[in-house]
C-alpha cells in the first residue's frame, strides 16, 4: 500500500488549479464588448491560419489541431494549450513569443503585432466568435462537410499489376541435363538461375555437417554423437530422406518452430509498458503454437483459429486459446479512446504484417505513401475488429464453473455484512484524514469542497470530482493506507477492526482455488461495434461509419463477410477475414508463408524483406520458384511439414558453405542461393545448446514458464518490477529456452546479448550482431561457467580420466566431429597445464564460432 503523504496532493491540486479550462473562466473577463470579442476572435484566427495549420490544420502533423473551438479547447497530445485570461500562463503564447521551446512556428518567428494580438486574445478570455463565423472561408462548415465525407483513393490497374497483388501462377520447373539437379523443382529452377548467371552450386556438405544442420534447423538441437555416427554408416540412398523424417515427428521440432513463430506475433508473458503487468496464463498459447507445429497443423486452419477460433469451434480449448494471438501486444500504454485505437492499430499490423506480409497499420492517418492501401481500407479492417473484447476461457467443464461460481457466491454472502461493519467502523476515522488532507489543499479547492453541492459553480463541482477521484475511490489501496486509519483509532475501535478482519480472512481462505483458464477473445453478440472512419487518424475529426472490408487492391469488388447464424455471440466478421486469407486466390498468404520456410532454412528469403511485400520491399530473387512454392503449399493442404521436406531434399539445401571466389565476384551476397550460408544460432538455441551438451536439458514438453536467474542489479532500481529467479544451480530453470518467461521490461541478458527481438514489435528476422559483449558474456557469465564445469564432469563420467578420449568426446559432443591431429595436441597441452583445464577447455568449446554458427 502507498502511504499518502498529501504533498503530491497539493501538488496535483495547484497544477490542476492553474489548467483548469478556459470555458470555466469565460464570465471573468467583461472588460471587452462583444465587438471587441469578435474582431480579436478573427484576427487570433487569421494568425493561426496564416502560420499554423501547415501543421496544425487539415493536415495536421501532429496531436493538435488549431482550426475550431472545440479542437483548441481539446488541446494536444500534452494537454491544454490555453488558459484563458492568462497568457503567460498558455503554452502556445508562451512558444509563439518564443519564451519556451519548442519556439512556434517552427524556424521562424512571428512578428511583434501578430504576437501581441494572440495575447490580447487570450487575456480577453480567448473568444472563439470568429473562428466559428468566417465569412467566404466558413471553416465550421467546412470542416463539417470534410468530415461527412471518407476520402476516395482509386486503385489503378497498374497498381493492382504489382506481382504480389496477383494471385500466383504455376510454372513448369526448366529441364536441365544434370540429372540431380531435375529430381527436386527447387533445384531446377535454382540452377537454371545460376547458369544464367555464369554461376556454379557449391559441392554436397559432408555428412557430419548435414546431420547437424537438420538437427539445428530442425530441433534447434545438436545430435548425440552416436546419431551422427549411425547416419555417416547408414548408405541407403534414402538415409537422408529417413533422418528428415525423425526430426520432423520428434516432439522438439515443435519448440524449434515455435520460436520462429513468436518472434512474428511478438510474444511475451508480460504487458509491457510502465507497469509491465505479468500475463500469468499466457504460456498457453505459445504451448498451443508447439502443439500445432507438431501435428502439422494445415497453415489454413491455423489462421482460422488464431483469427476467430471462437467463431469456429467455440467449445474446443484449442480454438479458444489460439484466439490468445488477438491479445499479445503491449497494454497500459493509454487508457481512453485514444488508447483503444492504438491498440487496434498494433493488431491491425501484427495481423497484416504476418499474415499478408503488407505494413496495413501505416494507412491509419493518411492513404498509404507507397502501397495502395487507401485509409478508407485501414478502418474497414479495424471494424472486423473493433467488437472484440478480452476473455477468460475455462479449461475446465461447465459444471466445475457453475460449482465454483456457486461456493464463491455463497462466501461472499458472508463476508458481505462483515465488510459492510469494517467499513463503517472506518468512516469516521477515513473522513478525519480526508478532511485531513482537503485542509492541505489552496484555499480555492477547499471552498469548493464545503460549498453545498447544489451552489457550487461548474469549476468547483469539476474540482470536486477531482479530489473525490484522487481521494476516495479506492483510498485503502491508493492513497490512504490501512495502517493510517488503525493508527488513530481507539483501542476498542482496533480490536472490534481486527476481529472483524480476521473473520473475512478466513472466509477468504475457504473460497475454492481458481480453475484453469487461458486468455481469449470474444465479442458481446452478433451486432458489432460501429467503426468510424477517423480523420488524420483523429479521434477528435470523427467521419462516416464504414462497414468491414478488406483491401481493395486485393479485393476489385467489395468482400461479402458471412452472416452471423442465429444464437450467435459474435458479428463474424474475423471469420470472414480469415476466410479471405486462405482463398486459394489470395495473392499474399502462401507466398508470405513459404518464403518465411525458406528464409529459416536457406538464411534469406526468396523476398528478402519477409513482411514487406510492398513496393519497398525488395522484389523477388526467383519469382517463379515462389509462386510454384506457394501452389505448391496450397497443393499440399497446406503442410508445413511437407514443405520443410520438400526444401530440405533439395540439392541447394545440402551444398557447402564454403566461399567460391569466382561466384562472389558475380554474386557476393548469395542472391542466387549457390551455396549454404554459414547463421549465427538464436540466442535460445545457443542456450539450449549449452545445456544439452553439458547433460543437463531438461526435455520435458509444455507447462508454465521457469525463471532462470538474473542479477537484481539490473532491475532492482524499479519498484514495480520483479523476478522471481531461481540460481543457475537449480536443475527446475534448465529447460529448453522457450519456456523462460518473456518479461518485456526484464530481459534475459543472455537473449538480450545475442539479439532477441524486442518482444514489442512483430519480428520477421532477427538481427546477427558480432559484438563484444557477446564474447564477454561467454567468457565470464556464470551460467556458462557453470555448465562447463558441468561439461567437464560428463566427459569425466564417460571416458574416464583420458585426456585423449576426453578431447575426441568432447568435439563430438559440442561440434559432431572429431578433433584435427592440430586441435587435438593443442587441446590436450591446455587440459594439462591448467589448473581447472578440462573445464576451461569445455568452456573454450562454447566459445567457438564453429558452436554458436550453424555451417
């Protein structure tokens, strides 16, 4: 509980006292004649027009908007600019006169006479008769008449051309005379590229580095030594076919994969934000986004259910949790209206940016500046969304609800008059500290407190309200604590307190334990929420209601969403979206998804700017490959795993990494995918790694998230932020790093280091950063100490004290080959001369390009 302390009060109470709206101080000012009024009111409005609304007016750059009364009196992004009768006191002629910065208008100053007249404007009590009776320019009108209207934007038939707007198109793989390259379509249409190019493909990689780049790519985990040992022996012509096969239905490609996918919908366990709100059932979708991932779920209904699950199949978990993708973003960063629609905005784009792989969300104030994607589009697809609302779904049967809903009913009933007593044996003292505190307030406020409610003026009821909402809408757990009250009650007073608290403490411990729930979304019934079109993307320029809809550029003819059935809970508008998405028409969806398989595999994508599809983004490398991929995708129903399949029994998949001079001198940045490039490993998978090499990853599958250890040193200056970190010692953290709690303001600095998104924004690629910190951290971070200590012990356990066999084991173990003659001779010297050398040498191991890069 914060203690109030009543100085922040006062101090809230002052500076409200100096910004209380102008229309409040009107009637103080009855120096002027109303002519006067209206001259000053027209020629403030001139200054304004003159100067201003470059930036402030129709076209407005930024949150305030200087052309009507009620826009002024709304103020900006910062509150009033205003204040009646006081000009010096009004932040706009405080940056006018260039008194404070930011000094208006920008790079300029107005002169003397313009200033002096804002000013007597304001001192006259700032009238707004001429801004509402302009003559020819009619601006009231106007704006009306703007406002009436959405902006038409007309896609043009070269825009809709663009070759990600049109669906795409299957082309025959070319014939080539090299007989492994026409086994695969990938190969064929890759290597016919290269020959154009006067490019030749890299050799077939050697076994051992095959097997451990499925694993990685697959598993996110390296092969025991004796998998790679028992794959380098097997010589059927299907070996690798076989190991492609077991990585695919192991229960770890599901982990493996579901990183990818996260990154994309910016997953967290937390809010975000100043306070950063813990999502404690959050886990439930990232294990449904692994389950779906291992059952090869088709991608089609994996969008349907991540969309509008509860429009499908409203009473499965599956379906309800997937809809938890509606509720990942950030929250707390705004409350009102304002914040609702940046909050649409987040999930407007997360949704274009993975599904379409288009930046819709940058629509909301204007007509795209690149793509055509009119405003009018932006709000058609927010009203798809804008009825949903946040839902808790049960994991449990309704008859467990019911039962629950019953018991705490039924002790509630109880505690009811018990509460009822405590609080009136706290009235008289709560209403002491408040008068309390009411006597610290100026003197202003305090009248307007004692005033009889029904002769207080406007600007003291509104002034009322304020303390009332500072002081008594939750005063126990805001600003009067508990122990305040207890502190100047009697003695008899405390007793009778505390037998009555500890009664409803009892009761409280009976109440059952809450059921399993997982974040979901909902909607209040088939009428949805009416959405309206925003200008300038404006709460205060509020046009016309749109209907839903999607983009025109995709769409030539307006889509028909489906029609609620009757009983329905929800407008259906998501499934319409969701449907639209995996038409086998739909120029964007497969394309997007396979090119975010390839890129996963193949280090880049066909489309090197993965969620821009756009004009800015970069235009395909093998636009044919791409389309026959996407077919291909929808050919399969939609199978991920047949495409990893399909990719990963390529020839192009196999090559080597190493550089060919005479390829890089025509192609240095592997455009044409003539060899394999050498990726730096997430920093999850370096972790999981170390862990698995030193024996001890725990494999279990699923369940709440696990808090490794993390310095309090590096969040211990923020009261509002915890992290209930377990030492590296216990064995409970050494699970696989997706089930390490995302906390969007705390970090893992090991994540941190090695490039993990932002867990804010939707990530489509990761960054691969080479900096010194990393080496720093593999160097000294006590978890890879440890786990080298570990290391070291294993090797101990299962090759004895031979310092040779301890070498071999330990290259095979951490790279899946055995060591050089040269790595070999030097490795053993170092074992030998140092004082905690096996160990040291284990955590040299980590330290190795050839461990943290996938070759």
């Amino acid at each position: 509980m914060i203690i109030c302390k009543y100085r922040y009060l006062a101090l809230w109470a002052i500076s409200f006292y100096l910004l209380i709206p102008f229309a409040l101080t009107l009637s103080a000012n009855n120096n002027l004649s109303h002519q006067d009024d209206d001259d000053l009111s027209r020629q403030a409005y001139a200054i304004l027009r003159r100067n201003c609304f470059a930036c402030h007016g129709a076209g407005k750059m930024s949150g305030l908007d200087l052309r009507t009364a009620d826009s002024v009196r709304a103020g900006g992004d910062h509150g009033p600019v205003i204040v009646p009768s006081d000009a010096d006191a009004s932040r706009l002629y405080q940056y006018v006169s260039h008194k404070e910065k930011p000094t208006m208008p920008p790079g300029k100053k107005l002169s003397d006479a313009d200033i002096e007249t804002l000013r007597r404007w304001i001192e006259a009590g700032a009238p707004f008769d001429g801004f509402e009776s302009q003559t020819s320019g009619a601006p009231g009108e106007k704006q009306n008449d703007e406002l009436a209207k959405i902006p038409e934007r007309p896609i043009t038939p070269e825009e809709r051309s663009f070759w990600a707007f049109r669906p795409p198109h299957r082309t025959n793989p070319p014939r080539l005379s090299d007989p492994a390259w026409n086994k695969n379509p990938i190969d064929a249409f890759l290597l016919a590229a290269m020959k154009d190019r006067g490019l030749k493909p890299s050799p077939k990689a050697d076994r051992r580095v095959l097997i451990r780049r499925a694993y990685l790519d697959l598993l996110g985990l390296p092969p025991s030594p004796e998998e790679v040992e028992a794959f380098v022996k097997d010589s059927a012509p299907d070996a690798w076919e076989r190991l492609i096969d077991k990585l695919l239905a192991s229960p770890h490609y599901g982990e493996r994969w579901a990183r990818h996918w996260l990154d994309l919908v910016r997953y967290a366990d937390s809010g975000g934000f100043e306070f950063d709100v813990d999502r404690p059932d959050a886990w439930r979708y990232r294990d449904y986004v692994i389950k779906s991932f291992n059952e090869d779920k088709p991608y089609d209904q994996f969008i349907r259910e991540q969309l509008a699950g509860d429009e499908y199949a409203p009473d499965t978990q599956d379906a309800m949790i997937a809809t938890g993708f509606l509720r990942l973003g950030p929250e707390g960063g705004g409350g009102g209206e304002r914040g609702r629609q940046d909050a649409l905005e987040d999930l407007i784009a997360t949704t274009s940016l993975t599904f379409m792989g288009l930046t819709v969300a940058c629509a909301r104030c204007h007509d795209h500046k690149f793509d055509p994607i009119p405003q009018k589009d932006y709000y058609r697809m927010q009203a798809i969304f804008s009825s949903t609302r946040p839902a808790q779904f049960p994991l449990v049967g309704p008859d467990i609800v019911a039962a629950h809903r019953a018991e705490t009913q039924r002790i509630d009933g109880l505690q009811r008059p018990l509460k009822k007593a405590k609080a009136e044996l706290e009235a008289p003292y709560l209403k002491r500290l408040v008068e309390e505190a009411i006597s610290r307030l100026p003197e202003c406020l305090q009248v307007a407190w004692r005033t009889p409610p029904d002769k207080r003026t406007p600007g003291q009821r509104l002034n009322v309200r304020q303390i009332e909402k500072t002081l008594q809408d939750d005063p126990l757990s805001a600003r009067i604590a508990e122990k305040d009250i207890l502190a100047i009650m009697s003695e008899d007073d405390r007793r009778k307190h505390k037998e009555l608290t500890d009664r409803i403490e009892a009761l409280e411990k009976q109440k059952p334990e809450p059921y399993p729930t997982a974040r979901a979304i909902g909607e209040g019934g088939p009428n949805a929420r009416p959405t309206y079109f925003l200008h300038r993307g404006s709460v205060d320029a509020k046009g016309p209601e749109v209907k839903p809809g999607v983009l025109s550029v995709i769409s030539e003819t307006d889509y028909e969403f489906p029609a609620p059935p009757a009983g329905a809970k929800s407008s259906w508008r998501r499934r319409g979206l969701a449907e639209w998405l995996v038409s086998r028409q739909h120029p964007l969806t497969a394309r997007v998804m396979v090119n975010r398989l390839w890129q996963h595999h193949f280090g880049e994508g066909i489309v090197r700017t993965p969620s821009n599809f756009g004009r800015l983004g970069e235009l395909p490398s093998h636009p044919e490959l791409l389309d026959w991929l996407a077919v291909e995708f929808i050919e399969r129903r939609w199978s991920i795993k047949q495409m990893h399949r399909l990719m990963m029994t390529s020839q192009a998949y196999q090559m080597r990494s190493d550089d060919i001079p005479a390829n890089m001198a025509i192609d240095l940045e592997n455009r044409f995918f003539w060899r394999m490039p050498r990726m730096r490993l997430e920093a999850e998978i370096i972790r999981d790694q170390i862990l698995a090499v030193a024996g001890n990853l725990d494999r279990t599958l699923g369940g709440p998230c696990v808090f490794p250890y993390i310095d309090p040193k590096l969040f211990q200056s923020s009261t509002k932020r915890t992290w209930p970190g377990k030492p590296d010692t216990d064995p409970s953290t050494w699970r696989r790093s997706i089930y390490v709690y995302s906390k969007r303001s705390i970090r893992y600095p090991l994540f941190e280091t090695f490039d993990q998104p932002n867990l804010i924004n939707s990530c489509e690629r990761r960054n691969r950063s080479t900096i010194a910190p990393q080496a720093l951290l593999l160097m000294n971070n006590n978890f890879i100490i440890m786990e080298a200590n570990f290391f070291a012990e294993r090797l101990r356990r299962e090759v004895g004290e031979d310092v040779k066999a301890q070498v071999e084991r330990a290259y095979r173990l951490a790279l899946s080959r055995a060591p050089s003659e040269f790595e070999r001779a030097k490795a053993m010297e170092f074992i030998l001369t140092g004082q905690n050398g096996l160990a040291e040498f284990c955590q040299l191991l980590f330290n190795l390009n050839e461990f943290v890069y996938r070759q």
